[in-house]
C-alpha cells in the first residue's frame, strides 16, 4: 500500500509539533509501508534514536490515531500508518511470519453500515487475515 505521504502535514494535522524525531518516525514509517516491529524502525534510524524516546513517540501517534498498533499474534507489537475510517486489514503469513497492510478500502462502506447498526460504540478495530504469502506458496 504506496501513499504519498507529508510527514510534517501528518503531524500538523493531529496538532502534533513536528519535532525532528517525530518527524524521523513517521519517516521511517511511511518508507516501510508495511506493518514494522519498533526494532525494524530502530535499524534505519540508528544513533538518531534511542529505544525508550521511539516507543514514546509510537504510543503518541497511536494516540492520536496517526498509527495502528497491530498485534500479528508475535512477541513484539507492529506499528504502521493508518489509512481509512476503520483503519486498514493486515495479512501475516502462518509460515514465514511476513506481514503486510491490504488497501482494504473496499470494505469501509459495509464498516460504516455495521458500526452504524450496532448499539456500542467502537473505538477501534483489527481486521487480520492469516494464511499462506505469496513467496511461501511458491515452495
Ligand atoms: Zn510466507
Ligand atoms: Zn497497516
């Protein structure tokens, strides 16, 4: 899922100052464009972060509802930008552990049509699919 992406608009538009480090973040994010375990993020950025200063920065965009926090049923949480009303369906492969983002916008109108029938209120969703990729069924 490639989207253009304006790290220092992201961040205005939440009503985040966009310091050199959240701006590094979002960076990183955006140029993984899958979901990345915080250790994934901390490689490309090296000795520009450290470990504590990053997760803070991830909870803050989770917050703010700029990231997902994705659990793909691993150790370690998966972070990745957030696209659409309901955010967006990750796919993680039960054999290599490969995760990716699905443009899943085709199904924000039937979302918007259950969220509106139900009597809670959502506050957020996970929609996962797991099965095999496309490399390990080559194998
Ligand atoms: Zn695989
Ligand atoms: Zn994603």
């Amino acid at each position: 899922m490639h989207r253009e992406i304006n790290p220092r608009e992201l961040l205005s538009n939440a009503g985040l100052a966009a310091t050199a480090k959240r701006l590094l973040v979002v960076q990183a994010l955006a140029e993984a464009g899958r979901p990345v375990t915080p250790q994934e993020l901390l490689t490309p950025l090296g000795e520009r972060m450290n470990r504590v200063t990053l997760y803070r920065i991830l909870d803050l965009l989770v917050e703010r509802h700029l990231a997902i926090r994705h659990n793909a049923g691993e150790r370690a949480f998966r972070y990745c930008l957030h696209g659409g009303p309901a955010g967006h369906a990750h796919f993680t492969c039960s054999r290599c552990g490969h995760t990716e983002c699905l443009d899943s916008r085709v199904l924000d109108e039937g979302l918007a049509k259950l969220l509106a029938r139900l009597p809670m209120r959502v506050d957020s969703a996970e929609i996962r699919f797991d099965g095999v990729c496309e490399e390990c069924l080559k194998h």
